[in-house]
C-alpha cells in the first residue's frame, strides 16, 4: 500500500536532483570550471537528500524534528531557485526552463503526503474491522428506513379506512336526518292543517263543548337526565340506632351469629347502611 505514496515521490525527487545538478553544471560551467559547478549541484543535492533520508529515519520511529524538516525545506527551496533563476537568464526555451522549476518543491510535498499517509495508515485487521462496523451500521439504516416506511404505509391504510368508515357514517347520518327531517315536515304540516288537526285531537283527547284540545308534536329534541336515585332510599340510620339493631340481631340466637349472617337477616329485616359503617358497628358491639 506505500508504494501509491512512495514511488512518485521517489521518481519526483530523481527527477528534481537529475535536473537540478544538470541546471548548475550548465549554468555555472560558463563562469567556473565544470568540476566546481558539479561539486555545488551535487552538494545541493545532496544536502536535500540527507535531509530527506533523516526526516524519513525519525519518522520510521515516530519522532519529527522541526529543525530537520525547515533545512530540507530550504534545500528544496534553493534547488527551485536556481531553476527559477536560471530560467529567467536563458536565452532561448526560458518558459520551457520555468515550467520545471517547481520540480523540487513538487518532491518535497509528495514526501510530506507519503508521511501523512504512514501516520494514518491502519493494519489489515483494523480496515477490516473498520469495513464490518460500517456494514452494520448501514443494514441497521437500512431495516430502520423499511421499518419506518411499513410503518407509514400501515398508518395510511389505517387512516384510509378510517376516514372512509367516517364519510359512510356520515352519509347515515345525513340520510337518517333528511328522512327524519321529511318525516317531521309531514307531521306539521298534518298539525297545520284544520281539518287534520280536528281529527287528531278528537283521537287523542275527549271533546268537550266549547273547548278543543291542541294536539302537540312529540318532542324532538334533547331532554333533561333524571336525578339520580339514592343507593338509600330510607333515611340513613344514626351509629347509636345501627350499634342497636346491630347487637339485637347478633344475639338473637344463641352462640351469637357470625358478622355475616347477621348482615344478612340486617338486609332482610328492610335496614339499610353501607357496608363500611355495617361492620364498624359489628366491631363495637363485638367488641
């Protein structure tokens, strides 16, 4: 997996040392002896390359020197100025000359990349991990989004049915209240009517001279609830008056009867009392 990152930037710097020493030869060659310029293009070189070779060596071991990398730095930067510098001073292609002249930077940031992918980089095992966590949780998003859609799905089929089992009963409603509407219509229009009516009110009430009864329309309409009746319709008996009718029937046989055979002949004689105060007045004659 390093070669993706290595190898280009192993190419870029050949290329970039190739071209820089070749720049100084034939630039400084016209204004000193050729050994000189190649020992400066060589020391440049090499310069960038043991700087290169260290900044790898401390990142083989997790370690980074700042003072390390701002020399290999400035080697590059001085291997892109002298191509710079020599492009501007040719005569002929300077174009051609500039359009390489970033070359040494160019290597310098692909080591950087390559060293940013040796410190991200994940064993086998990890990515693998890494690809089972993500699986699981894309097929959880994916129940979860049919779950929800089924969900929906079922929600409008109910409301569906809902609101068509509402607009049928609706329709009812509306078709009893017209019948009823048509069937009240008639009976006060048979209530109007003089003769209708007459005849209606000698059926329902007696004729007396003089005096004919006005036949009424039943009520439609609503009506006023009943009071609710009293769980006890006789007067509600004093605690003085319950302990006494109470102690009268338990000892009316002899052993004394039990709390519930006394509750019921209590019953049968027509008293009446809630449980509660029953078996309170039970305990205190008991007792």
């Amino acid at each position: 997996m390093n070669a993706k990152t290595v190898l280009p930037a192993v190419a870029m710097t050949a290329v970039s040392m190739v071209l820089t020493l070749a720049v100084v030869v034939m630039w400084l060659g016209t204004a000193v002896p050729w050994p000189v310029a190649l020992v400066v293009g060589l020391g440049i070189d090499g310069g960038w390359l043991a700087t290169l070779a260290y900044e790898r060596r401390l990142a083989a071991q997790g370690d980074h020197n700042r003072a390390v990398t701002a020399v290999g730095w400035s080697f590059g930067i001085l291997a892109a100025g002298v191509l710079v510098a020599h492009a501007l001073t040719a005569e002929h292609s300077a174009g051609a000359w500039l359009a390489v002249a970033w070359l040494p930077i160019a290597a310098k940031a692909l080591w950087l990349v390559h060293a940013m992918w040796e410190r991200t980089a994940l064993t086998p095992v990890a990515l693998d991990a890494i690809r089972g966590i993500q699986q699981e949780a894309r097929d959880e998003a994916a129940v979860a989004r049919a779950r929800l859609r089924a969900e929906a799905a079922t929600e409008e089929t109910r409301l569906t049915a809902v609101t068509e089992a509402g607009a049928r009963v609706a329709r009812v409603q509306a078709k009893t209240a017209q019948t009823l509407s048509g069937a009240w219509s008639t009976l006060e229009t048979a209530r109007a009517g003089e003769e209708t009516g007459r005849a209606l009110t000698s059926v329902t009430a007696r004729v007396t001279p003089g005096v004919t009864p006005r036949w009424e329309l039943p009520v439609w309409g609503p009506t006023e609830p009943l009071a609710a009746r009293s769980l006890e319709s006789a007067p509600a008996l004093t605690d003085e008056a319950l302990d006494v009718i109470v102690d009268e029937i338990r000892t009316s046989e002899t052993p004394a009867l039990s709390y519930r055979e006394m509750a019921a002949r209590f019953r049968a004689a027509g008293h009446s009392a809630s449980e509660v105060r029953l078996r309170a007045a039970w305990k205190r004659v008991a007792a």
